[in-house]
C-alpha cells in the first residue's frame, strides 16, 4: 500500500470508525473480528492497529464518539421544543415526538444493547457513555425545564433533573423496555408513538403543570 499522507489518515480513520461501529453492533464486542472492520474500511489490519492500538481502544472509541453524536441531538431537540415555547403541553409533547424518533433508531438501540451487555468487561468505558451521555442529557433537559417554569409555563421544580428522569420514564420506558427485549424490529409505529407522546405531556402536567393541584 502507498504510504499514509496526512490528508489520508482522518479519512482513514473515519473509514475505520464507521466500519467498526457497524460490525460492533451487528456482532457484539466478543464476536467482531478486526479482519472484518480493515476489510469493510478498505484498509489492512496494520492501519487499524496503528490508528486504534487494540479492539479495547476501538470498542471504547464508537462508545463514547457515538455518546457525543447523541448528545448533540438531544440538546438540539431541546433547544428546538423547548426555549422559545408559548405553550407547555405543545412544547412537551414535540419534544417527547422528538425522542421517540431518535431513541428508538435502529443504531441507537443497538448501541444501549452493546454497552448493556459489556457493561462489566469495560465498567469505566461504559459507565461514561452513562455519566457523560444519558445522564449529562438529563441534566441539560432539567435546566431546560426550569427556564420554562421560570417562564410561568410549570410550577417551580424543586431537583430539575429529577423531573427530567421523570419526564424521560414517561415518554421512552415502554418502548425501549420492548425494543431491549423483543430487538430492534419492536419500533413502535407512529400512532402509537403519538399516543404515548400525547399521554407523556399529560401525565407530566398533571404533576408540574400549573393547573395541577398543589403538591
């Protein structure tokens, strides 16, 4: 092969991430070959191991790269619902819409699976995908809330993160309990994530809704 230039590696490297996240997801850590990813890259094996060092060092690069990716989603989805909203049941109930749609992809559940399941092979890897991920997201999503309180859209929120795991439970418990156990072909249909978005921003402002009786 000709030598790597530096225009080539990021490509290389990138070549080599989207390759491995796929082959990841589609074997498990245990089952994904490094043979597979330099070959679905386009790459040798030689390149992966120089780019990444070990399959430990890549598993625990798609974890934490695809963490920031979702990240990023969500905090957008909040920014997009939330921060100029009129109306609390409206603003609530798109943002539920909005995390159905992205936590019930396909890549995103096969993800949660992954992590889940090497959970206790790489607790510090996969408990940041948790603390610097899902938790982070619920933390921006309690502050998020608060501004709408501050607003006079909800009552005033005691522990904001709290209300967000809250807020979270409503709208994904169902469907990611199923899809974690039934696979990833259990995403619901889209009446269905309606209803549960509707009922999610119902049930939430019976509890932190100004209308809701005092607590």
């Amino acid at each position: 092969m000709e030598p790597e230039t530096e225009g080539r590696t990021p490509r290389k490297r990138r070549a080599i991430l989207a390759a491995a996240t796929e082959v990841f997801l589609q074997h498990g850590y245990l089952g994904a070959s490094m043979d597979e990813v330099a070959a679905k890259a386009g790459v040798s094996k030689q390149t992966v191991y120089k780019q990444f060092e070990n399959k430990e060092r890549l598993f625990a690069e798609i974890v934490l790269g695809t963490s920031d990716q979702l990240l990023d989603g969500l905090f957008q989805a909040y920014v997009d619902t939330l921060e100029n909203a009129a109306d609390a049941r409206e603003a609530l109930r798109a943002l539920a819409h909005r995390l159905l749609q992205s936590l019930t992809a396909d890549s995103v559940l096969q993800l949660r699976r992954l992590v889940i399941a090497e959970a206790d092979r790489f607790p510090e890897v996969c408990g940041a995908w948790f603390t610097s991920g899902f938790e982070k997201s619920l933390d921006a999503l309690g502050e998020a809330l608060t501004k709408l309180s501050d607003r006079g859209l909800l009552k005033q929120l005691d522990d904001p993160t709290l209300v967000a795991y809250q807020f979270a439970g409503l709208v994904m418990y169902k469907p990611m309990n199923r899809a974690m156990f039934a696979g990833t072909r259990q995403r619901p249909k889209d009446d269905e994530l309606d209803k549960l978005a509707d009922r999610a921003a119902d049930v939430f402002l019976a509890a932190y809704g100004l209308d809701s009786p005092a607590r």
